[in-house]
C-alpha cells in the first residue's frame, strides 16, 4: 500500500502543474488595468457615483450577450477591491477550477478503473482545461463571463449524477442554466444540453425517456423558452458584426472556419495545423459517438456513463457551428482568436473521456489490447506534441500583451496631462474617456491614480544610486519645424522595459514640465546584450515634436521612464539641449 502511494504521488504532482502553472502565468503577466470592452463597465459605475444606475442597465445587452449575472459579481468585486480587475481574473481561475473539479467528479461516475486512471486522464484534461491558449482570457477580467456558461454545464450534469431527489435536481439546473443564459450568449445551450441529459439519466430503458419522463423534456423547454422570450426583449442585432447570409452564401469557408475553430486549442495561431487538428478532432468524435450508437441500442445503462461527455462535447460543436455562421464574415482566421479556445477546448476534453470508455470495452478483446496501448500512446504523443509548441506561442503572446496594457495605462494616467489621439489597447479617442477616467479616479479604481500636474516632480522618484533606468541619447533636428529624440528605458527593480517614457522641457522657474509621452518601443539589441536580459530587447523609443511643443530659445530637455504600477517617474542619463 505504501509503494502504491508513493507511485500516485507523481501523478498527482502533473495534475495540479497545469493549474500551478497557469496561476503563476497570471500573477507574472496580468495587469490592473481596464481595456477595450471593460470601459462600458467603467460607465456604468459612472452611473453609481451618479446615482443613476437602473436595473435596465444591469439587465442591458452587450454585443449578443445579456452580461447581468457578471456585472453583479463586477460591481461588487470593483467595491471590495477598488476596482482591482485582476481580481476578476481570480474568478476567472476559480471557476476553471470548478470546471476541472466537475470533470473530475462525472469521470469517477462514467469511467471504470482505479484511482491512478482517474488521475492520469484528470492530468491530461487539466493541460487542456488549464492551457495557455486561452491567453487573452486569462488576462482579460471581463471574459468571467465566457466561463460561467461551461461551469453551470457541468455542475449540472455532476447534479444529475447526484442521489439527491428528481425535484431537487430540477430546481438546481433551472438555476445554473438561468445564471448561464444571462452571463453569455451560448450560455442558451445549458438549456438544450441539461435537461435531455437528465432525463436519460433519469430512465433506466429507451421507453421511459417517452413515456415517464417526457415531462423533465417539457420541463426545460418552457424554462428555455421563457428565459429566450425574457433575453430577446427588446434585442438588437449588433451593427458591426457581418450578416448571417456571409455563411449561406460562403458554406465553404462557413466549414473551414467550424473546423479551424475547434482545432484552435493545439495549433500555436497556426490555420493550417487547427484545421487539421479540428478535421482530425471532429471526426475522431463521430467515429467514437457512431460506434457507441451501435453498443446503446442494446445497452441503455452505458449510454448513462457516455451522456455527460456527449453533451460536453455537443457544447462545444454547437458553440463552433454558431460562431462559424456568426463571425464567417470577419474571415476564417478570426476562429483561432484565442477568446474562442475557452469553448472549443471541451470537445477535446469531452474526446479524451469517451475514448477512455471506448478503450475500455474494446480491451475486453485480449487480441486488440497491444493495438489500444500503441493507438493510445500515439494519441498522447502527438497531443503533447502540439500542446507544448501553442504553450511556447501562448507564453510570447501574454508577454506582448503584457506590455502593451501597460503602455496603454501610461497613457489613460497621462490623460489629464498630455493629449493622445487613441490609447492604444482602449482603441478610442482619449477625450471622451476623460471623464469617465476622472469619475473612477474619485472612486480610488485607478491604482495608481491619475497624473494631475505638468511638474514632473509631482511624480518623479529619486533613483537609486546603483540603479541605471536608461539613456536619453540624441535629440536631432529634422526641419524648422520637427525634431527627433531617441533613448531607451529600463525598470531596473521590476526587469522589465519602461511602461513610458516622458519628455520635459525646464520652463524659465527652472521646472521641468510634461510634453510628451512616448509608449511605442523599438528594438536595442545592444541593451539586451548588455544586461544579459531578454526582455529589454524592446528597450528603445524614439519620438518626433514640433517647435511648438517647447518654449523659445535654448530649452533644456530630459526624459524619464514611467512607471505605471507606482506612477512615478525616473531620470534617464544625459540632459539635452534645443536652441
């Protein structure tokens, strides 16, 4: 017994990599800022602070998507954490785990075999489950919402599983596929999915499903049917998203599209290979659901240990077929966005449990079993295979992202200070965000708060003697009216580049006032080289301003790099002159 324990322990040490792992990509690469869809958010405790928010504003449509139940977990979170949007990312984790956690109770109910299979296929679903390819969710607060919807699937199918009463169960889903109808636009499918499911399980031959329990069927219909009338209230088809005929009039694409979006999960951003890998995973699928098809016709009961992966599975096909003919019109490589991963993944995970099931019958037949463990450890191979190359990708893409939130948020602390056509990642004019941005900044929900003075000493930092933060190298003159300087930029404490980089010329009080804030960076191989570190690769920044910018007559000019968690500024090396 001793030994047997000792052989778990490293199986339970890969089961809980994957989360380990992932929970770390998220502390190292998130940040506390709000972007791009986030900011109708930000309206919204606008209206707080106003004393304006209603239940309609709650309730209002967003896209297609009816967000009331995560906007009630937004606000509150927002007021216990000052608006920490990483906070939102926890939840975000937690509910993943909750995932991972309901995967693991239905293959305890569904798959025969001991306890170090249950762990083995649980390490294999946690890859896919916990995989970097969802980077853009894991570091974006708001997408909560794309997991409530799988995490109210199967906690319902576990409920199903459940001894507890018929009427119990039915009061649980009603609840869960209520919560995930209005979280997410897909979160619909809980109500197609659950309640044919439980009526299965609910039966114990093919009579009963139309006969004693037909009613659980009519059941979740009317609840369906009642949630849909309530969602399409007063619904409207977004203006910029591509009409439904792109998929009647492009069925070619509408396909290629399906399949690139299932096979996104293992293929590294790549078209070809997730059309491949979703070609291959797809039908994979069929050919296990076809055989199984032949078995239940004669077996009822293991059409009960199939159900809860099936319909995982038809969750993920019908969320690939309605994104297809939905978004077709934005061309098939928009499928691989990796927002699409948090729903495409599950038929992978819904695969990796039904061919368990389908090895385990089929191994019955000795003469078959060498052939199972070579197809088996094929499967594993190939699957690592692509798993560690869309990790490699995943790692690169956070990193980027990284960087570009964080010079995104120079530039909204910057807001009251210097004028930016478009702020990046917010993809919009600042001006309209000033507002906004100075209401929350009331509201402690910009950490640090926003820049409110010219005088860089307001937030300049004295820099360690020891501590180099970059140079100011040259400032040229290109014509009468422009010039151009160049440096890079370093956080030395944190390792990383400079979330910005600011401009001050010294007016005639001897102060050193804002003009400029520079968030675009350009390749210093040299400064890699020198540190010894890759991440300053991107180190460099150059900038143009008119004669305008500056006062008259010989101007003294420094440049500092910006620090966004802190708000504070540091000097670079070497002062410039301008006449």
């Amino acid at each position: 017994m001793e030994q047997q324990n000792r052989q778990q322990i490293p199986i339970l040490c890969l089961i809980f990599l994957p989360v380990l792992f992932m929970g770390i990509c998220i502390l190292k690469y998130s940040v506390n800022f709000p972007f791009s869809d986030q900011w109708p958010l930000a309206i919204m405790f606008e209206k707080i602070y106003t004393g304006n928010l209603s239940f309609s504003d709650l309730f209002a449509q967003f896209h297609e998507s009816r967000k009331f139940f995560p906007r009630l977990i937004f606000i509150g979170l927002a007021y216990l954490t000052n608006w920490d949007v990483r906070y939102e990312m926890l939840v975000i984790f937690l509910l993943t785990c909750i995932v991972s956690l309901n995967v693991y109770w239905l293959s305890r109910l569904t798959v025969k075999g001991g306890f170090v299979t249950q762990l083995f296929l649980l390490t294999i679903s946690n890859l896919l489950i916990f995989s970097p390819a969802q980077y853009e969710n894991w570091l974006w607060g708001i997408q909560v919402v794309v997991y409530i919807p799988i995490a109210c699937l199967t906690g319902c199918l576990v409920i199903a599983q459940k001894k507890l009463s018929l009427r119990t169960k039915l009061i649980i889903c009603f609840c869960l596929c209520t919560v995930s109808t209005f979280s997410y636009a897909n979160g619909m499918l809980t109500w197609v999915l659950v309640f044919p499911g439980l009526t299965i399980l609910a039966s114990g031959k093919w009579q009963e499903i139309f006969t004693k329990n037909i009613w659980i069927i009519i059941g979740g219909f009317l609840g369906f049917v009642a949630n849909v009338v309530v969602y399409f209230y007063d619904y409207q088809k977004p203006d910029k998203h591509p009409s439904l005929f792109s998929a009647i009039s492009h069925p070619v694409d509408t396909f290629h599209y399906f399949l690139a979006f299932l096979g996104a999960p293992l293929a590294f951003e790549n078209l070809t290979v997730a059309t491949i890998v979703g070609f291959l995973v797809f039908g994979l699928w069929m050919f296990v659901c076809w055989q199984f098809f032949r078995l239940v016709k004669t077996d009822f009961l293991l059409l009960h240990r199939l159900i809860v992966w099936l319909m995982i599975g038809v969750y993920a096909i019908i969320s690939g077929a309605v994104t297809a003919v939905g978004r077709v019109g934005f061309g098939v490589g928009q499928a691989l966005a990796p927002r699409y991963t948090a729903f495409s993944l599950y038929l992978m995970v819904s695969l990796i449990y039904l061919l368990a099931i389908f090895f385990q019958i089929a191994s019955q037949n000795n003469t078959r079993k060498k052939l199972i463990r070579y197809n088996s450890l094929l499967l594993i191979t190939v699957f690592l295979a692509l798993h560690i190359n869309t990790t490699m990708n995943a790692l690169d893409r956070m990193s980027d992202r990284r960087i570009i939130l964080l010079q995104s948020k120079a530039c909204l602390l910057m807001i009251n200070v210097i004028h930016q056509d478009e702020c990046l990642v917010m993809k919009r004019s600042s001006e309209p965000l000033k507002k906004t941005a100075n209401i929350l900044d009331k509201l402690g929900f910009l950490q640090p708060g926003l820049v409110k003075s010219k005088n860089i000493q307001d937030i300049a930092e004295e820099p360690k003697s020891d501590l180099v933060y970059g140079y100011f190298d040259t400032v040229n003159q290109i014509d009468n009216q422009t010039y151009i300087a160049n440096g890079w930029a370093i956080l030395p404490e944190r390792g990383e580049v400079a979330d910005g980089v600011i401009l001050t010329y010294e007016n005639s009080e001897g102060e050193a006032i804002i003009f400029k804030l520079i968030n675009q960076r350009t390749p210093r191989p040299s400064v890699r080289e020198y540190f010894n570190n890759s991440t300053y690769l991107y180190s460099g920044w150059q900038t143009s301003f008119s004669i305008e910018e500056i006062p008259q007559g010989t101007v003294k000019l420094k440049a500092w790099a910006f620090d966004t968690e802190t708000g504070k500024a540091f000097l670079l090396n070497k002062t410039q002159i301008v006449n």
